[in-house]
C-alpha cells in the first residue's frame, strides 16, 4: 500500500483543525515524508498561507464536485507523497455530496485513509462526525479532543456516547490533544509561521511552550499514524 491520505477534519468552526493539521505536516516532515497539503478552508486558508513556502500545496475547494475530482487526482499523482487535508468549517455538506468520489476511489488508490476528527465538548461536534462516518465508511477515524476546551472529564457527552464506542469498535482511539499556550499559538498563526519557522525564530520562553507542547503531540501521535 502507498502512502497515507489523512484527513483532519470537524466541521465546525474553531474546534482546533487547523493546529491539528500543522502539527501533523509537522510530524509527517520531520521524518522525513514528502507531504501534500491540501487546504479545502479556501476563504481562510490559514495552514495553507503558514506552509505553502515549505511543502507542496493546493486550494481545492471540497464543496463541489470538482474539488473532490481534484482531490482523487492529487492521490494519484503524487504517489509518494502523503496526503493531508485541513477541511474547511462548512465541509460537511460537500462530505455527504460528493465523499463517495473519494471512497470509491481508495481501493484503486491503493491508499489508506485515516481521519482526526476533531471535538469541542459541543453535541453538534458529535452529530458533525456521525454524518461523516455514514458518508465515508472506509477511513479509519481517530477522535481528537481538545485540550484547549478542558480537560478529559469535561467532554463528558463523547466520552459517555455509543457514538465513542462505535468509533472504537472500527479501531478508531479517542485521544486528548494538548491545548498550546494562547501567546504561541496567537503568535504562530498572525505572523502566518509554520511550526518549524517558529522554532527557529520564537523567543526562548515561547520556544519552551512549544517544545513542551510538541513532545506531548508526539504522544498523540504515536498510535495514531500510518507507516505506508
């Protein structure tokens, strides 16, 4: 099997996907994978505007049928390349439309697909992710739940739902991603840096919050990504 596609993804405005997305280029870089990033938050493509110096990437547009052609296309010609999606808030409406382009396409893709689905403690986060998983039911979905929004007690109607335990059932895992400091994260997406930028050109004490911060995203990622 070629490389993975994953997808992070949410639907709602301001749950966190678009962290989630630049820690996993992140990730996915500093092991050395070439990466694809496509951007499907066309009207505020802020991973896009923070990586397009640094890896290959695209706007497509996932709310018509002609950005899910491109999507499947993108797969194929970049064979090598592991794919990464950062979907827009409004997505789910061209999920539901359009998604079957995709998960028909997979087999002869010959790619996995796996989803980070990312949660507020909100009931539409759940009801955003049970419309997902019924419109595309070949990805592999791993729930992440945001730190910045509590702690793991807080996110009680998840933790609490049949919909968890059918997530897990399909070996999918409910983890915790952890809440970055507001002065690093502010500082990241208003001067438009990817993670590795930050790195070399925060001060030390922003530098230390986000060494703490990526050590404890390794963890979450650690059971969660493909070797393909």
């Amino acid at each position: 099997m070629t490389k993975p596609i994953y997808i992070v993804g949410g639907s709602k405005g301001g749950v966190g996907k678009s962290l989630v997305t630049m820690a996993l280029i992140h990730a996915l870089t500093e092991v050395g994978e070439d990466v694809f990033v496509i951007d499907a938050d066309t009207s505020n493509p802020d991973v896009w505007k923070c990586y397009q110096n640094e890896v290959v990437s695209e706007l497509v547009n996932l709310d018509e049928a002609d950005g899910w052609i491109r999507f499947v296309n993108i797969c194929d010609e970049y064979k090598d390349s592991v794919i990464v999606v950062n979907t827009a808030a409004r997505n789910n409406t061209g999920v539901a439309a359009y998604g079957r382009t995709l998960s028909q396409s997979l087999d002869e893709l010959d790619r996995q697909l796996v989803t980070f689905w990312v949660v507020n403690r909100q009931r539409d986060s759940l009801e955003l992710l049970q419309d997902y998983l019924d419109a595309i039911p070949n990805s592999t979905v791993h729930v992440f739940k945001n730190g910045y929004f509590g702690a793991d007690n807080k996110f009680e109607l998840y933790n609490g739902s049949d919909l968890k335990k059918a997530v897990e059932a399909k070996g999918g895992k409910s983890l915790m991603f952890p809440d970055m400091a507001d002065r690093v994260s502010d500082d990241i997406y208003s001067n438009r840096m990817s993670i590795a930028k930050a790195w070399k050109t925060m001060p030390i004490g922003n530098r230390a919050e986000l060494r703490r911060w990526l050590e404890e995203v390794s963890k979450v990622f650690v059971p969660v990504m493909v070797h393909g």
